[in-house]
C-alpha cells in the first residue's frame, strides 16, 4: 500500500463535490473525488441517529466537514498564516494486492486516522473525517483540522510520515498485502507483478504446507475478533451504540424504549459470547492438535423476557 499525503485546502466542496467545485478552479488543483463515503466521523451517528447521512449528496458531505471552519471563523493554522484546514491523505494499493471490502478500507482508514493524530484507535476525536473510496483500490482520508468544539487547531504530530508508514505497515500485515519498499513503485508501461500464489510456503512439503495454512486460518479468525478492529466487535459496538441511542437520544418515555434497548442490549452481549467463541476456536488451532467436534452442541442462552402487554 502506498500513501501521499496532499496538501491542505481551504474548503472541502473543491475535493468532495464536482457540484460544488467553483468554475474558476485551476486546472492544477485538486480534482473532486468520484467515490462514496464508506466511513465517517463516530460523533455523526449523534446527530443522525437513523442513518439519514448515508443518502447524503456529496455537497452535503462537504459541507459537514466544512461546519468547523463556519463555527469557528478565527481559527487559523499554527503559524497563523492560512485556514486550510481540510487535510487529505490518500492511499492506493499495490498492482499484485487483491481489491479490498469496504470494511477493509474502513480499517485502514481508522489506522492512517490514528497515525495523523485525527482520531484514536476507533476513530473517535474532536475532529470529523469521512474515508471516501473511489474504485477498488484507492481510498482518501479527509478530515477538518479544527477542534469541532472549541476551536483549536490541531498540531501536526511528530514525524507524521514515519506514524503513517508504520500505520500502513501494520495495515499491510493485518489484511495480507504486498509489503511497501521504497523505490518499487512499477515504472509506467511494464506489467504489473504477478501475485504469489496465495497460503504457499516455500518448498513441496505437505506437512509443511498444512501448517502454514493453519497458521494463515487462526490469523484470519484472529483478525475477525480482533477487539480493535475487527469486524465482529466493531459490530458488537454498533449494536451498544444503538442501545444507548435508543434510551438517551429519541426522546420517548421509557414504556417506549425499554423493551427495544433490552432487545439492542442482549443482542450486544450474545455477540460477545460468539466473539469469544471464535476467540477459543482460533486458540484450538495449532498444527499437531486435532481438532475435535463437541460432544454435545453447545446450548443456546435464553433470551430475555419480554413482558407481555394487556395481561395480568
């Protein structure tokens, strides 16, 4: 995978929004994405508690990560020079790397997020970003530099570059891809790098083999419980987020929202117990143990009861 950090604008409408691009755009600037919003800023889920955003326009896209800029009409950069606040990474994969899912890209967006100092380990910050992938091999990070509460500005981190290259390096290892080096980049016109053959270690033997593919199967189940980014717990983090949605922020009564918020809530704790699951299965895996069926199936938690209505 490889990453370009792009230079600050001072709006979002010229990068997100062909729409909103004004007519006198020079030809060098940046060009508006043609992509979608795969991934956003956690705190919109607050102010769009149904989901409504995923319609948006790419104007509207724009436009909230422009809001900070409105808010706040004196913040300025470090050096007090400009207001180019919108920051913009992106990154593009290898020509041998398979394309990846959107959850895929989610992931690399919340550790290049993380790298630059955007948002933490979840993406959760001050500062709102949206990942927008465009095709199935690029992706760019863009986020608003300014505090979305009190206005400040965030400074660059420390050796930024090197934060992003070890992120993208860590994304490389968690999802399998060609490793980056500098200075191999594919000159124009040659064909690009056959892929290896996918879970085949080096020399004929069986024995060998089945052993690195076992290998290759606890990391993939690892990968899906992974509590920081994997795809089952960042589920099971949605659904808790929904629960305290449902009680804090729709504004009923409790009669309302009880009997849902029990529901959201014990469906949370039933993925946790799969995702433990999936944790002991992936602990069994080592080359030399067999692995054996249970003698009886496990048996299913009951779930909660529901009061009934209209009876006594």
């Amino acid at each position: 995978m490889i990453y370009n950090l792009q230079p600050r604008t001072v709006s979002a409408a010229t990068l997100l929004s062909p729409a909103a691009a004004p007519s006198g755009t020079p030809s060098n600037g940046p060009a508006p994405l043609d992509g979608r919003v795969i991934d956003h800023w956690p705190a919109l889920w607050y102010q769009c508690p149904g989901g409504e955003h995923w319609s948006w326009s790419a104007a509207r896209w724009a436009q909230f990560l422009d809001e900070p800029l409105a808010t706040h009409p004196s913040a300025t950069a470090p050096d007090g020079k400009d207001r180019a606040a919108v920051f913009h990474l992106q990154a593009q994969l290898h020509p041998a790397d398979r394309p990846l899912t959107d959850d895929q890209w989610a992931l690399a967006a919340h550790e290049l997020a993380y790298a630059a100092g955007i948002a933490d380990a979840h993406g959760h910050g001050p500062y709102r970003w949206v990942a927008v992938r465009t095709g199935p091999r690029q992706l760019h990070l863009c986020a608003n530099l300014i505090h979305d509460t009190d206005g400040t500005w965030l400074p660059r981190p420390r050796q930024v570059r090197s934060r992003l290259t070890a992120a993208v390096q860590r994304i490389e290892d968690r999802l399998d891809l060609v490793a980056s080096r500098p200075g191999t980049r594919r000159p124009p016109g040659q064909a690009p790098r056959a892929p290896l053959p996918p879970n085949e270690p080096a020399g004929p033997d069986a024995q060998g083999r089945d052993v690195h593919r076992l290998h290759s199967l606890t990391k993939l189940l690892s990968r899906a419980v992974d509590e920081r980014s994997g795809d089952l717990p960042r589920l099971r983090r949605l659904v808790e987020n929904m629960a305290f949605t449902t009680t804090t922020r729709t504004g009923l009564p409790p009669r309302y929202t009880h009997d849902i918020t029990q529901r959201l809530e014990w469906i949370a704790r039933r993925l946790h117990g799969i995702q433990e699951d999936i944790q002991a299965v992936s602990g069994s895996l080592r080359p030399g143990i067999p692995l054996r069926a249970p003698s009886s199936p496990p048996r299913p938690a009951a779930a909660p009861s529901t009061p009934s209505r209209g009876r006594r």
